[in-house]
C-alpha cells in the first residue's frame, strides 16, 4: 500500500455501492452462485449467465439472482459515516459517482432511504447495464470522459478486488473500504499492491481529503 498520508488533488470520487454505500451482506453473493448453479468460485457469476446457451436460460438466471438482491435491499443498511462523507464532497464541490455491478433499484433505494436529498445528488450511476463491467477499466474511464476530468484526478471506492481492478486499469487512485469479509485482500501481496488506502469507514475518507 502506498505510504502517502492524503488522497491529492481529487476532483471526482466513484464509488462502489454493495460493501462500501451500504454493509457488507456476506451472504448475498453465495446465494445468487447457488440459485444459478454455479459452483465453480474462479468464475464470475455474470460472465457464468451471459455464456448460457439460451436466452429463455440467461432471462431465468437475471430473475433469479434479482431476487436475492431484492432481499439484500430489503436489509440494506448504510455504511458508517455515509451522510458525513456525501455532505463533505457535496459542501466541497467534489464529483461524486457509482458504479456497480447490482441494478439501479437497489442503487435508487440506498440514496432515498438512508441520504438527505441535499447530498443526494450523483454525477452518474453505472450499473451492470454498462457493459464491460467491473473489473473493466471501462466504465471508470466512461465517467472520466464525461466529467471532463483525468482518471489520476478521481479515486475509486470499494471493497473488493474488482474495484481495485477496475481502477487500476482506468489509472485511477484507490480506497479500499475494509471489512471482516474482504480481509483477505490486504494479505495478499498481489492484491495489496493495487490499494493506495485503507478505510474501514466513510469519515475516514473526510480526513484523507482533508489532510
């Protein structure tokens, strides 16, 4: 992990939503892998649907895994410090965005629920509709272009090693939101290198920006 002491010169912060917007829900990606059949862990569940054989097989598979994120939403529950870090970026003027793998009800649902509508506000929100998604550089590099503003300027936000894929590939800076479920990220060598920070809750994003 990089030894700097403060994100610089951010203009745009993107964020990831499950895990990081929101409380990690350990359960939630198990199940969509068990109602989809899928056993194998070294494949990734969306990539697994789009290689069915059939559409009536993929249109099945999307209905299934969207009932077990209609139950994670009905459970959803904010990260820590979450309205204290929307505040800071809005009052500071700094971009805010989401890109996520989940689909935008889910998304439209965590900002009405748990944010003042004055800090509601985000530039863009990319959910799995974009296509590549994460761990693509793709969709960071879409918002980079549309904000006007160069990837090395904004940070990304997330818990998992597609986060810090993604943000890597599009040259962006990078905050690792650290939990019980995704420690074993920062074990390893090879995934530690791609974090640039550590926070394990929103307000410790505020100091960063601060410093």
């Amino acid at each position: 992990m990089c030894s700097r002491n403060r994100l610089k010169s951010i203009k745009a912060i993107i964020f990831d939503m499950d895990g990081t917007l929101c409380l990690p829900q350990p359960w939630m990606f198990p199940a969509m892998r068990q109602a989809v059949g899928l056993q194998d862990p070294s494949v990734d569940i969306l990539t697994f649907i789009e290689a069915l054989p059939t559409p009536v097989e993929r249109l099945e598979a999307h209905r299934r895994i969207q009932q077990v994120e209609s139950q994670a939403m009905a459970e959803m529950q904010p990260q820590p410090g979450l309205v204290t870090l929307m505040r800071f970026l809005t009052i500071n003027g700094i971009s805010k965005s989401i890109c996520t793998r989940n689909l935008r009800e889910p998304v439209d649902y965590l900002i009405d629920r748990f944010l003042p509508a004055e800090y509601s506000n985000f530039d863009y929100i990319l959910t799995r509709e974009f296509k590549p998604t994460k761990p693509s550089g793709d969709p960071l590099l879409h918002i980079a272009r549309s904000l006007g503003i160069e990837p090395a300027n904004i940070a990304m936000i997330g818990d998992s090693r597609d986060d810090m894929l993604s943000a890597r590939a599009a040259g962006c800076q990078t905050v690792f939101v650290h939990h019980a479920s995704n420690a074993s990220l920062l074990a390893s060598d090879e995934d530690s290198q791609m974090i640039d920070f550590v926070v394990s809750d929103l307000t410790q994003l505020v100091t960063l920006l601060s410093v």
